[in-house]
C-alpha cells in the first residue's frame, strides 16, 4: 500500500465558494467541503455564526457579506472550539463573542494545543497563519439556552446546547421564523464526520434527536451544501446518525473480540468507504475518528488532546502502508 499524504496536507486547492441568501437577512457561505459560516441580520446589527481558521480568510468572507449588508457585528457565535472554527475572530470586531461554556473551558484545557494541531493536518485553510493574534476567547458563554432578539418583525435567534456531540460543548442556532438552523459541526451534508473530540454514543442518539426535532426547512451543516427542504434536511441528519452507526459497529465488534485498533480501522474504513469514501475529508478523518472511538470503548470518557505529535503517530499506525 502507497503511503497516504497526512492528513489534509496534500490537499491545496482552491475550492469554489458559494454564497447563498436562505431568507431575507440570512447568508451562508459553503465551499466545496470546506467549513461553512453564516449571517443574520438583525433590524441594526449582525450575528455571525463562526470565524474561520483566520483573520485572513475570515476577511475574506466578511467582504462578500458587505456586497449585502453594512450592518455592524454586535454578535459572533462559535460553534465549538475547534481552530479552523474560532481563529479567525478578531476579524469580525464583534461587541461579543458567544459559545458555551463548555467551549471556553476546552479552549484554556486544549486551545493551543488543537491550534498546532489543525493548523498541520489542513494547512490550506490556516490562510497567512501569521495574522491569528492568539486563542480566541469567548466574552459571553451559557449553558443550555440563549436567545438573541433580532428587532423589528425579525423574531428571535435561539442558540441551544444539544448535548454532547462532535465535542462537549457543540451549539446550533435556530430561526423559528424561517425555520432556518445552523447546525454546526453537529450534522455534515455530504461531507464525513470528524470524530476525533467526540461523544460517539450520546451524539448519535439525544444529541441528534434533539436537533432533528426542530423540523428545520433548511439546515446549514458544519461542511457540505445547505439542505433544503424537510426531506433533505431529516436527510442530512439520518445520513450523519447513520456513519455514527456504522463506527460504533465496526469498531465496537473489533473492541470486543479483543482485536487491535488497526484492525478496527480496517474494518470501519471498508464498511463505510463504499457510501462515504468519495466524500471531502473522509481519509482525513477517519484514522483519528476510530482512535477516540476505541478510546471510548475503552472506557476514556474524555477525548485525549490531540497534538501534532500524537497527530503523526496515530496516523503513521492507522494510513500508513
């Protein structure tokens, strides 16, 4: 076997970036696979729904949303902790900086250390790494919900903790007047699932049940096209709940048979590669999805920290030739 390119590091060129208006006031911008970001308008302010890997790329997207509005940033909302996500917010100049509590308490816990990391495995999005002025912190964190009062006849934005999911502190935001949600990395359309940080179990059953219950009419994922629609949109969930499934199988089986953690790789990657193998970033994955996966089952109730060290040797094990 040919040796795999580590991660996302060979992986370099541009995709194709969309922006997309989903209702009046409410943009999302998806790439390709690429992590998607999003905007609501308020009756004089804007809420932003995550950052991107840095101020540059971040800049980038904010001057295609000002082809729209001028409305000042009074609210970013981060999903979760993830740099990719969260790196690019000075950027935004925002009045708050909005993400569960849970996120702020990962960021000082592993925040550097996951910089280092995915700044390695997707060199490519870390656009000029040079301008992130340092971790990102959020101002205003909650627990379990808060709501944001857009003015006017906009009606409210409701951000909401699921449960546990792909990290412990994942957060959605919720339009009940467009019925619009911005799942994060909670759901992927097209696009495979990043496991690594994750709470395989708890995200495949309350944590998704709960954020299909919003019966959203279109649904912005943390990767991959916006689904439109009830149909797609229950779609995108089920096909996220389903490679959830097939993980905890595979590597449940291999787990209990007292095998080792390549075989169950061998095992989740054959079982899911059919349906998902042509998908952005399923290589990428994978590896570090059945590590924390096997981790789980072996009774580690938390993710160990991923540095770019631990990054190279589980990958070297798992793609390696």
């Amino acid at each position: 076997m040919t040796q795999k390119a580590f991660a996302s590091s060979a992986d370099l060129g541009e995709k194709t970036q969309s922006l997309e208006v989903l209702a009046d006031g409410v943009y999302a911008l998806t790439a390709e696979g690429d992590p998607n970001v999003g905007a609501i308008e308020g009756e004089d302010f804007l809420v932003c729904f995550e950052a991107l890997a840095t101020p540059v790329a971040a800049g980038e997207w904010l001057a295609r949303l000002r082809e729209h509005t001028d409305k000042p940033i009074r609210y970013l909302v981060l999903s979760h902790y993830h740099a990719v996500r969260v790196l690019g917010a000075s950027a935004f100049d925002a009045e708050v900086i909005l993400a569960h509590e849970n996120t702020r308490a990962l960021i000082a816990e592993r925040g550097k250390e996951d910089w280092e990391s995915e700044f390695g495995r997707m060199p490519r999005l870390a656009k000029q790494a040079e301008s992130v002025p340092g971790l990102t912190w959020p101002t205003m964190t909650f627990s379990d919900r808060l709501t944001i009062d857009l003015g006017g006849d906009r009606g409210d934005l409701v951000l909401r903790y699921c449960g546990r999911g792909h990290t412990e502190g994942d957060i959605v935001a919720w339009l009940p007047r467009t019925r619009i949600l911005f799942a994060g990395d909670l759901v992927e359309a097209e696009a495979a699932l990043y496991t690594g940080d994750a709470f395989h179990h708890d995200w495949a059953s309350s944590t998704l049940d709960m954020v299909r219950a919003f019966e959203a009419e279109q649904l912005v994922g943390g990767r991959g096209a916006v689904s439109r629609g009830r149909g797609a949109v229950d779609a995108a969930v089920e096909q996220t709940r389903h490679f959830l499934h097939v993980m905890i199988r595979e590597v449940g089986a291999v787990h209990r048979a007292g095998g080792t953690l390549k075989e169950a790789f061998e095992a989740t990657h054959s079982a899911l590669s059919g349906t998902y193998g042509h998908w952005p970033i399923f290589e990428h994955c994978l590896p570090f999805d059945v590590s924390r996966l096997w981790d789980e089952l072996s009774g580690i109730e938390r993710p160990v920290i991923w540095t770019a060290a631990r990054d190279r040797e589980v990958w070297d094990q798992l793609q390696g030739g």
